[in-house]
C-alpha cells in the first residue's frame, strides 16, 4: 500500500476542503463528488476497520493458547469480548458526536493509535487483570470505527458508489477476522502469541502513519453541535434493536468458534483458528456482496432475510456436533448471513442519516450492536464452560431468530409508511 496521497486523494484532499464544486449528501451536507477510483481511501477505510476490532478476533483465535497460558477460563475468555464491546457501547454515542466535530481524518488517526497501543498491552498481559484492562482500552477505536468511516465516505463518495465502498469498508472487520485466524495464529506457533499481538500492534501503528500522510486534512473542529437525543428514534432505533440481537450471536461465534473446534471436534490449535479465518473470508464476501445489493427500496428487506440465513448457520454448528465436517459450512454461513446484516445496517444508517447527524446516527446502531457483543457470550460461556455447546448454538439461533422478527417487523412498517404517504 503506498505511503502519500496519490493523484486521485490529492484530488480529494481539495474537494474534502471546499474549493471544488460539491454535490449535497447527508442530507443537504456539501461534500466532493468523487474523481476516478476510490481505492486509496477504500483500502485505508477497510484496514481501520480491521484494526477497530482485531483485537477480540485474537482472543478468539488464540483462546486455546491463552488458556493454557494464562490460567483463564472460558466463562473469563468471553468477558473480554464483554468488556470490549461493553466499553465501545457506551462511548459510541459520545464517539459519534466527537466525529460530527472533528473530522473523520482526526477520528481514524486516533483510532490506529489507540488501537496499537491497547494490541500491545494485551501482548504484555500477565492476567486476566491486565487483559481485561487491555480489551476495555481497545473499546474506544470500535466506538469510532463506524462513525468515522461513514463520515469520510459521506464527504468523499458519491452516492452511486456509497453501497459499494460501504460494503468493502465493513468487510475490514472481517479481514481481521482472517488475519487472526490464519496469518497471526500461523506466526503465534512460530514465535509465540505475545510475539503476534505485537506486530499486529506495530502494523496497526504504521497505518496511523499512512492515515496521517493520506487523508485529505479536516476542517476547522465545528462549535458543539445543536442539543438532540441520545436515544434512537425511528428507523434508528429499529435497526440499533436489530442490531443488538443480531450482535448477540455473532459474539457468541466470534469468541468461541475457535475454542468449540479444539475442544468438542478434537481440532489442533492451528485448524481451529482457521475456523474463524474461514468466516472472514465469507464475511468479505458477504458484506461486499450484500452491501452493493442494498438500493433503496430493496435494503430494507435485506436484514430480515440475512438474520434468516443466519438461524441456519447456528442450527449448523449445533449439527458439527455430530457431524462434525458441517463446523466449516457453519463458519462460511454465518460469515455470507451473519456477519452481513451489520454491512447493510451501515448502507440503511447512512440512507437516512439526518443532516449532519452521521456520525451520530452511525454510533447509536453501532452501540446496539456492541451492547448485543457484551452479552452474548457471557452467556455462552456459561455453556461453554459446562460442556453444552448444543444448547449454546441453539441459544445463538434464538437470538438471531429475534433479529429476523426485528427486522421483518420494520421492514413491514417501512412499506405501509410509504404506501401511505399522499402524492
């Protein structure tokens, strides 16, 4: 990836600031029509989105390790998990605000800072103590993660392209999601976790190098903004709800996937890594995929279908069980299901975000999200750590049975709003 803007994000670096003709997005918000390709600013959204939560991905893929290591216990490998995206649910909100007032540019150079810094504390853990302490830091960069990307594509992209660009930036999670479970799990069994956690900390520190070099610079930080809700209203508050079930699930499968497969299906620490490897890749897929199909008037319908989906993906790991190839076709399910009804929340938020309210709106679904991260898999650990993965799985397509009914419910109401509304 190369350092520097190039031609096409020195172009944006001027529209960015004002001085070329704007189109009106976010609602009446002036922003640059984009000039040829988006890649630049493509590639560096997708990796600050890798970043924001690679973290909790390797705890996930290194739980065997960790375990043996450091003495925890499954019921406290799933609290960090609860305490990172505890901490992100409730910063979201005020992490948004901060977004709307200081830029995106600002706002993703602090999350790659932060995000290195908490990836070496948990490299230095001795404890569940300084883990902990070291997952609640790395709560912070996902609480702007969401409002700060969808930020700088509603000043850069246009809307043709918005879906498009949304999709792969979300599919960044994901890509942490494969690089925990194959690249850094393969080097954990060369040089130690310890030594993993650290150069994905000293890579996510020469992206805050290249965030500073490449972005267009910030405006001038806004005043504070006019007085309005934290709480979700309308169509917000339906997918910050869809958002919380469907988190629920995905957390659940997330921090335990790996430890099921080395536990239950008699997996080597590295296979089972490559579990959650597996999702990523899928999880790319599916978020690209499902992101670009996500026109108005069809992305509505989209979560509901998607949570759907899902339920299948977790009713196939209660099944590897017994048969146990059926773990992989799990891990690719939820990764095309699962995974990408979070994608297209994003595409509906910024849909209707209000004017000037991005930041804002993006964080109150992400904070629903993360709250549902929170819960999960305390619960499942629960299970876990009886032995009763079944009734894990089958507690995982309960809650993305709920998602599904959320999201149905909304979508239906959408429709009869819209029918209703004179010409």
């Amino acid at each position: 990836m190369p350092f520097g803007p190039t031609p096409d994000v020195a172009e944006k670096v001027n529209q960015w600031r004002g001085t070329e003709t704007p189109v009106r997005t976010e609602r009446g918000t002036p922003a640059a029509p984009a000039a040829g390709t988006d890649g630049p600013l493509t590639a560096l959204l997708t990796c600050a989105m890798a970043f924001s939560m690679l973290q909790l991905f390797l705890l996930g893929a290194l739980g065997p390790r960790l375990v043996d290591e450091l003495g925890i216990s499954p019921t406290v490998l799933g609290l960090t998990t609860t305490i990172g995206f505890g901490t992100a649910a409730v910063l979201s909100p005020v992490g948004g605000r901060i977004v709307d007032r200081v830029g995106p540019r600002r706002s993703l150079v602090a999350l790659l800072l932060v995000s290195a810094t908490a990836l070496a504390l948990i490299g230095a853990a001795h404890g569940a103590g300084s883990l902990l302490g070291a997952v609640a830091l790395g709560g912070l960069p996902q609480a702007l993660a969401n409002p700060a990307t969808n930020k700088a594509i509603l000043a850069v992209v246009v809307p043709a392209r918005r879906g498009s660009v949304t999709g792969m930036k979300q599919s960044g999670v994901q890509l942490g999601a494969f690089a925990a479970g194959l690249p850094l799990a393969a080097l954990a069994s060369g040089v130690g976790w310890r030594g993993a956690v650290w150069t994905a900390s000293g890579t996510a520190a020469a992206m805050a190098v290249w965030a500073i070099r490449a972005l267009p610079a910030d405006p001038p930080a806004k005043g504070a903004p006019p007085r309005s809700s934290w709480v979700p209203r309308g169509a917000i508050a339906w997918l910050a709800g869809f958002s919380l079930l469907l988190g629920c699930g995905i957390a659940s499968v997330n921090t335990y996937l790996a430890l099921f497969g080395a536990q239950e299906l008699g997996m080597s620490p590295s296979a089972a890594g490559a579990l959650v490897a597996v999702l990523g890749v899928a999880g790319i897929a599916g978020r690209v995929g499902w992101s670009k199909a996500a026109r108005p008037g069809r992305a509505e319908w989209l979560p509901g279908w998607l949570a759907a989906g899902a339920v299948g993906s977790a009713l196939l790991l209660a099944g590897a069980l017994v048969v146990h190839p059926l773990a992989w076709a799990a891990a690719v399910a939820v990764g095309v299901f699962a995974v990408s009804g979070n994608a297209v929340s994003m595409v509906l938020v910024m849909q209707r975000a209000a004017s000037g309210r991005a930041g804002q709106e993006s964080a109150l679904v992400s904070a629903g999200f993360f709250a549902g991260f929170a819960i999960g898999p305390p619960v499942f650990g629960v299970l876990a750590e009886a032995g009763h993965y079944g009734a894990g799985w089958l507690l995982v397509a309960a809650e993305f049975a709920a998602a599904c009914t959320v999201a149905f419910i909304w979508a239906v109401r959408e429709r009869r709003q819209r029918t209703t509304v004179p010409a």
